[in-house]
C-alpha cells in the first residue's frame, strides 16, 4: 500500500488573495507562521526568541544622558522583576541596562530599590497589579504609586508583544548589558511546549521586557535639575 504526503499552505491556496494572507498574519506567533505560509509541520516547542545571544549582548557602556528611559515591571510575592531600559532615538536601539530581581519583600523594599536607579525614570506595570493585596487590601499598583514610583499600565497582548520583541531582536535595535545575568538565564530557558503554549516559568524578566518594550512611548528623558540617582552596587551604570 502506497503512501504520500501532501505538503501545503496559505501560499498553495488558489482561492486566498496576497491581501487575505497579509490579514490573516497579523498576530500570528512567529513559530506558527511556516506552519500557515508554507506547510511546514511544527509542534510549537522550542525558543521564542530564536536569536544567538552573541547577536543581542554588549559590553555595558556610559549612557547617554538625553536618551529617554522606561522600566518594565513584574511584580509578585515569589518574585517581583524589573527591567530598565534606554533608546537612542536616532537608531531605534534599545538598550537594556539594568535589572531588579527579588522575592518574598514587600512594595516598599522593591521600591526603594526602583528609586535608586532614578526616581524620574517612568514605569510599565502588569495590569494584575490592580489586584488586591492580601495585606491590607489596596491594589498593589496603588502601593507602588504611594512609594513615589512613576506608573502605567502595560500592554498585555502576549502574542504582539511578543512579535514586537523578536522583531527588535532579530533586527539589531534590542541589545542586552552583558551583566544582566538573570535576564540572560530567563532568556536561555523562555520556550514554549509542545502545543504552542508559552512554558509559564521563571519568565518574570522576559514578561517586563515585554511590558517595557510595547510601552516605549513612556520613555522620558532626564528632566533638567534632577540629582543623579543613587545606583545598586555593582550596576555598570554606576555614575551614568
């Protein structure tokens, strides 16, 4: 008995115009698209940012100090990330710089921590964060305002934040310190299973830089008389 494989796809369909296949690519992951364009078969598994990392990481460097900046944020009890970033806006390249990484401490010890790295720099917030807190029943974006920080709220469309990150990625405009080492060990493991779905652990830098990245129209440059923030020991951007 004979066998064959029939391998075909939205470009193999005589009835789909250029446009129909333009519309319906619009917000389809990266790692389905060859799957809908060209037939070719895929699980979903493996890397969402595809990307070598000699291609995206960089020797930390002085700052700027009239490129405009942004954090993402990733708050939690198990763990609340942030991630900070600055964009050159003459090439479009976003660089991330520094990063905020700890669990089991409450609004007012990340805070603090926040601040150091410039109480001006504006933040991009998981709308979760408008929960209630399981303390004393204030959301924990208001708890965070009460700190002094800076917020709005994220965009949360994964699959279009996602795109927006590879696609900066991919193109050169998003480069990494070389000393973010917890962003770089989320970036090594973020993945998704074998039914497309993104593996929903120890992606809480990958889920702020996602944050950070769909709200870059936050980003603001140093307002004029402000003091130089304090830095976390070790930050490269001591100084900057």
């Amino acid at each position: 008995m004979s066998r064959y494989v029939v391998q075909a796809g939205w470009q193999d369909a005589p009835h789909l115009s250029q446009q129909d296949i333009d519309d319906m690519s619009q917000g389809i992951s990266p790692h389905q698209l060859d799957a809908r364009m060209k037939g070719i078969p895929t699980l979903g598994a493996g890397a969402i940012y595809p990307v070598p990392e000699d291609d995206i990481v960089c020797d930390p460097f002085q700052i700027p100090t009239w490129w405009a900046r942004v954090y993402g944020l990733d708050v939690g009890w198990k763990k609340t990330a942030g991630i900070w970033g600055a964009i050159d806006r003459d090439t479009d390249v976003l660089y991330l710089y520094s990063e905020h990484y700890r669990g089991q401490a409450e609004a007012a010890v990340h805070a603090k921590a926040i601040k150091m790295r410039g109480a001006w720099i504006p933040g991009v917030i998981d709308t979760a964060a408008r929960g209630r807190s399981q303390v004393d029943g204030k959301s924990l974006f208001n708890l965070y305002e009460d700190e002094g920080l800076l917020l709005n709220n994220a965009n949360k469309a994964v699959e279009a934040g996602l795109m927006e990150v590879l696609e900066r990625l991919s193109s050169g405009r998003l480069k990494v310190f070389s000393t973010l080492q917890h962003w770089l060990g989320e970036f090594r493991l973020y993945r998704r299973d074998e039914k497309g779905r993104i593996v929903k652990e120890n992606d809480h830098l990958m889920d702020a830089t996602r944050y950070l990245v769909m709200g870059l129209h936050h980003a603001t440059m140093r307002p004029m008389g402000t003091t130089q923030q304090i830095t976390m020991p070790g930050d490269p951007t001591a100084g900057y």
